[in-house]
C-alpha cells in the first residue's frame, strides 16, 4: 500500500515538469494562431479590459496602476489597481519587464491584474474587428463607407 501511494506522491511531484516536454514525435504541429484569433481569445478570456498608467512601482516589482480607459468590464476610469508582477515565465515564455513609473498600456485580465501589457497589434485588432470600441486616446485610422457601395 505505502509503495502505491509512494509511486502516485512521485508521479504527481513530476506532472509540472512534463507540462512542457514537446508532444511526441511524428505529432503534426499546429498552426500558431493568426492575430485575429488572438485578438478574439484576448477578449474572450478576460473579464477586464483597461487602459491606463502606472503611477507608482515598489520595491518588490508591484505597483499601481490608475486606469485612464476601460475598454471591457466593471471598472471605472480613475479607478487605481494593485498591480502584480510574475517573473521568470515557465517553459521559456517570454517574460515581461518590470513596471516603470509612467508606463502605460493596456492590460486584460480575469482575476488579479498583472503587468504585462496587450500588445499595441493586438488592442488595433480588437478595435478593427469591433470587440471593443475605440478610446478617447486611440487615434487608430477607421475604415468608414459612404454606403453606397459594398465593402
């Protein structure tokens, strides 16, 4: 009995560690997704969506974060956050640098807010594929028809 929970504390101890092992040889690779899923898997996976400055940094990498737009969610402009900061990334996913006073972006999150800013490609898409409506600050050219013709 000891040696069957013995093994089952040893496999579970090693599940993280194979979380990241390639698939199998001969598995055909998949596609990465192109910006416009992406875009999409962005705003269907947070619950908010905010635009806004850090305004202050502390000693251990956290700071705050003041929102100055919120594309998506409960929040309100103004509202200022407590904002995490995770790093290293597992499995050599990039990782983002630590917050700077005065950096701004775009974060989109579900629980805690962290940092680790929307890419500016991904927000545009957002915004030109209309899952979210552009910001006083988004200065984004928009394609507009005269209706008399289709597009």
């Amino acid at each position: 009995m000891m040696r069957v929970i013995g093994a089952g504390l040893t496999a579970f101890a090693a599940a993280p560690a194979l979380a990241c092992l390639p698939p199998p040889p001969g598995t055909p690779t998949p596609p990465p997704p192109g910006e416009p899923q992406l875009a999409e898997l962005t705003f269907r996976g947070a619950r908010e969506i905010v635009e806004g400055v850090v305004i202050a940094v502390r000693a251990d990498a956290s700071a705050r974060f003041e929102i100055r737009h919120v594309y998506k969610g409960t929040l309100r402009r103004g509202a200022v956050l407590d904002v995490r900061y995770h790093a290293p990334m597992p499995c050599g996913a990039p990782t983002p640098p630590p917050p700077r006073k005065g950096g701004h972006g775009v974060l989109a999150f579900t629980t805690e807010p962290q940092i680790d800013f929307v890419p500016a490609a991904l927000v545009d898409r957002m915004i030109a594929d209309k899952w979210i409506a552009p910001g006083p600050r988004d200065r984004r050219p928009q394609r507009v028809g005269t209706g008399s013709a289709p597009e």
